[in-house]
C-alpha cells in the first residue's frame, strides 16, 4: 500500500472548509464508493472505500488564524495492474492528488460551490 501526503492553505475558515470538503456526501456517484469511518466536525473526516480500488484516506483541517484553514491530507492506496503502478512509480498519482488539492482551494476560495455551512 501507498502512502501520500500533501497539505495545502486555503483562504477560508476551518467551518467553510470542513463544510465544503463533506460535501462529497451530497454526489452518489462518489458516496456510493466509500464509507466514512471518523467524522470530527470541523477536525478531521476518514473514509474507506467500499468498491473498487482499495483505499483510504484521511484529511485534518487546521485553523489557521479566523479566515484560513491548513489541510492535511493522507491517502492510502493500493495500486492495481501495471498502469496504476507506473502511475504510482512515475510520480502521476501524487500529481493528481496535488491537482485535485489545487481545485478544492479555487472553488471553496472562489465561491463555485457552497461557502456557508
């Protein structure tokens, strides 16, 4: 299994941000898959896949000052076949992750989805 860890600022409060990242819930195509296993409202949220790749994750959420918000992020993945683990070998996969980090910020910082808890 993979471990990757990436942390990211984004400039909102830590409510907004827990907020915004358990929105997941709200789109079946991705709940469907996982399964949450900790939830600390405003702390920290785990979850576990349930189909699929087998994976787990966990994202920290740390206040900052009153406008900003630390992420901590730790996926565990187990990548299967040959692409995957080149994807994984070749630094793709951690690249994705930091990309999909990157997005998370521009939308809960831009307002393209729902800022208010």
């Amino acid at each position: 299994m993979r471990t990757y860890e990436e942390t990211i600022d984004v400039a909102v409060p830590v409510t907004i941000a827990y907020h915004n990242w358990t929105g997941f819930e709200a789109f079946p195509w991705f709940a469907a898959g996982v399964e949450v296993v900790e939830r600390k409202p405003g702390e920290l949220i785990a979850w576990r896949s349930t189909a699929g790749p087998d994976q787990s994750g966990l994202a920290r959420f740390e206040r900052v000052d009153d406008s900003s918000t630390r992420i901590h992020l730790e996926l565990h993945t187990e990548p299967e076949g040959v692409i995957e683990q080149a994807a994984a070998a070749t630094g793709l996969v951690a690249a994705h992750i930091r990309g999909e980090l990157e997005r998370f910020k521009e939308l809960v910082e831009h307002g393209h989805i729902a800022l208010n808890p």
